[in-house]
C-alpha cells in the first residue's frame, strides 16, 4: 500500500520513511483503525502496522486490489469472506480484484501489511498465491503456536505488534535464506520493469518463460502486476492529496492515458468510482477504512536505494 515511483512502467518499490520524517503517522479515526510506522530495520520487510477496532455498526471491509500481503491476528468478532470464515490468525495474499469482508459483531485485531516482495521470500509456501487465505499455523508451521500466543497475552496493541515484528526478525535473521529470496523477487520486479525485448536479454529468458517465472513467484502476470501496483499508488496519492491533484492530472501523473482509463481501472479494482472512494474515506465510520490506511503510508519521494539493506541479525 506504499507509494511507487514508476520506471518503464512498473513500480520500484522503496521503504517508508523513517518515523521522524512522517507528517501523517497519527490515528485518522481513533477507536476503529489505526496506522502503526514500523521499526526502520523491518521496513524492507514490512509498508505498515495496523489496529483494528471495529464496532458492530461497521458490517463490512472492502479492500480493493493489492499487490502486498498482510499477516494479521483477529482478538474478537467474527469475518467472513466469500461465505467461509476468515481463520482468527491468518496470512492474507495479494489480491487480483476487489475482496468485500463481512463483519460478525465487534472486530478487534491486529496485523502487519508486508512489502510485495515479502511474502515468498518469508514463507515458501506462499510462493505463487494470489487470492488466498491461509490459516497462520499451515503457513508457518508448529512455531506459531507460541508466536499467536504471545500475541493475544500481551497486554496491549503495542506489544502485539511487538510480538509479530519479533517473529519477522527471527524468520529472516542470518544464516535464513529469505533475504536472498527477497532479491531474487525484486529482481524479477526490476526485469518486468523492461519491454519482452529488454526482459529476454537479460535474464537468457525467452518473453514467454520470463511470464511463466513471474506467474509462479506473484500468482499473477507482470502486466496484471503493473495494473494493481498502479491502481494503489493512484488510490493512496488520490485519498492523501484530497484536495490537490485528481482526475486527468492525476491520470496522468499514475501513467494512465488519461481520466476514463483510470476511471476504469478503479472502478474494476476497487470496486467503486474513485470520486465515491475519496468521498466514503472522509466519513469516520467507513468499510473503505483500508483506504486511510493506505494513504497514510504514502511517503515523499526519496532516491533509490543503490545497496541492499542488511538483514536483521540474530540478537
């Protein structure tokens, strides 16, 4: 849910900025959901902490389209999605449409957004999903067990997202193989980002094989990749500029060829016109709560990283 800078198309994705140079980083409705900057060593890991406390009132979530993951541990209520339940600690893949969560009640939880390229490099079986809920115990393994527990112990939100930021530093600290995987996924990122001509020179790759590669690292396409990575950018710059640019210049800033062609895209990704998205955020009793959240973890623009950030170390 982060920003994108774009390069021939598709996004290079950067880290948040560190908590200081935040302006936003505050609760945008208190008491229903809340963005949570993530410590500055996991953010090539992780876009964004979030608390949810949704009252009975709030019958639905709607996310739109996403390219990033989230694992996330229910603490009360009940969430169903497409008529099954959600699992109470579960990982939530990338999506390739608009995905509607109905609410049981009061819905308490807590959760962290990971970067795109996080998800396979953590957990090697989610490699090639998109459009899927694992339960956190399948996902993980017999470990999480103690993990989920120190979760619902703690004795507040904080210290539950403590808990899950702790188990993503232990998966990835040295000897792990996942920050390896990391730059193998970013590398595909950074392939896609060519034309089928640049792609296949190279990586010794045909445009046909490099798909297939890609399919089975995303679950998706590398242009059905581009299409959601730049619907989130335009949702996010959309709902944190408000008030500046929107429809044709904004169009055209996301790389569309112009209004109805994002119109379009918005509305079958995100399920509603863009104008309605913008307008329902505004409200602080809202199922398009992602929304803020996401716009909340829109960053300025900053260079490129040109080296690797270290993995987190074993303490």
């Amino acid at each position: 849910m982060a920003a994108a800078r774009w390069s021939a198309g598709l996004p290079v994705w950067q880290p948040p900025l560190p908590i200081r140079h935040r302006q936003h980083a505050g609760v945008q409705n208190p008491g229903m959901q809340r963005f949570v900057p993530v410590p500055f060593n996991l953010q090539p890991w992780l876009m964004a902490a979030v608390v949810v406390d949704a009252p009975a009132e709030l019958a639905q979530s709607h996310f739109p389209a996403m390219v990033s993951s989230m694992l996330v541990v229910r603490l009360a209520g009940q969430v169903h999605c497409r008529g099954e339940p959600v699992p109470p600690a579960a990982w939530i893949s990338a999506s390739t449409t608009a995905t509607v969560y109905e609410h049981g009640g009061p819905v308490r939880a807590v959760g962290l957004v990971l970067q795109p390229e996080a998800a396979a490099a953590l957990f090697a079986s989610a490699w090639g999903l998109a459009n899927t809920l694992r339960p956190l115990a399948e996902l993980v393994g017999p470990q999480w067990a103690e993990v989920e527990h120190g979760v619902r112990a703690a004795v507040d939100d904080g210290a539950r997202l403590g808990v899950l930021c702790q188990f993503v530093r232990q998966v990835v600290a040295l000897p792990s193989p996942c920050e390896a995987r990391r730059q193998q996924a970013l590398a595909l990122l950074q392939a896609a980002s060519a034309d089928a001509t640049g792609v296949g020179r190279r990586t010794g790759l045909s445009t046909r094989q490099f798909e297939r590669r890609f399919v089975a690292h995303w679950g998706m396409a590398p242009k059905q990749f581009q299409v959601i990575a730049r619907l989130n950018s335009t949702l996010w710059h959309a709902l944190a500029n408000a008030q500046g640019r929107q429809g044709a210049e904004l169009a055209a800033d996301q790389g569309y060829y112009d209004q109805s062609h994002m119109g379009r895209d918005v509305r079958r990704l995100a399920g509603h016109p863009l104008q309605a998205l913008v307008q329902g955020t505004r409200s602080p009793l809202t199922a398009h709560w992602p929304l803020q959240i996401g716009a909340q973890t829109q960053q300025a623009e900053t260079p490129q990283r040109t080296e690797p950030p270290e993995p987190a170390r074993r303490r």
